[in-house]
C-alpha cells in the first residue's frame, strides 16, 4: 500500500486508539460496553422484528450468519496477543448470543 497522507492519518489514529486501550481498565471496560451493546441490539432488534412477523426467519438466518462468521474470526487464529478488535467483537457476540436466549426465554413463559 502507497504511503499517502490519508494513510499515515489513518495508520496514527488506529496506533493511537490501540494505544489508549493497552491499559487492562480500559480494555475490560470497553468489552462490558459492547456486551452490554449486543444485548440492547439483540432485544431492539427482536422487539422490531416480532412486530413484523414476515422476517422471523430472514433475521434469524442474519443472526446465525453474523454469529458463526464472527467465531470464525475471533477463534481462526489463536495466538498470544489478542488484538482489541477480536476482544470487542467477541463481547458484543457473546451480548447478542445472551439477549436472544433471554427473549426467547420471555416468550416461551
């Protein structure tokens, strides 16, 4: 890739944002963030698509896809290092995961 200066911007403030999140508080606060994220998107989203009965099925075949593809990222490469983007990704699917049980859990009571 050329080094143009959108580039080197991008490339600083990605180095930047990384380095702000080495701090463990920091890292483990944005994980609850983006569990607690998955949640509110998984109870939205299943709230939204109960009013429409016709996209049951398309949303659930979104919410497998987006589950297994993201798996596929996160657990692909099992290295030392966990990169912040792995961490944060599996949070919100692991919030998401945990908001559907729990409505399918108010449904079935």
């Amino acid at each position: 890739m050329q080094e143009t200066r959108l580039n080197l911007l991008l490339s600083r403030f990605i180095n930047q944002i990384t380095g702000f999140f080495i701090n463990p508080w920091r890292r483990f606060s944005l994980n609850i963030i983006c569990l607690f994220l998955g949640f509110f998107l998984a109870s939205a989203i299943a709230a939204t698509v109960g009013q429409q009965t016709r996209l049951d099925i398309t949303m659930a075949l979104f919410f497998t896809a987006f589950v297994e593809g993201a798996s596929i990222l996160i657990y692909r490469n099992r290295d030392s290092n966990n990169p912040l983007w792995r961490s944060t990704l599996n949070s919100l699917k692991i919030g998401l995961i945990y908001g559907l049980a729990l409505e399918a859990l108010k449904l079935n009571s």
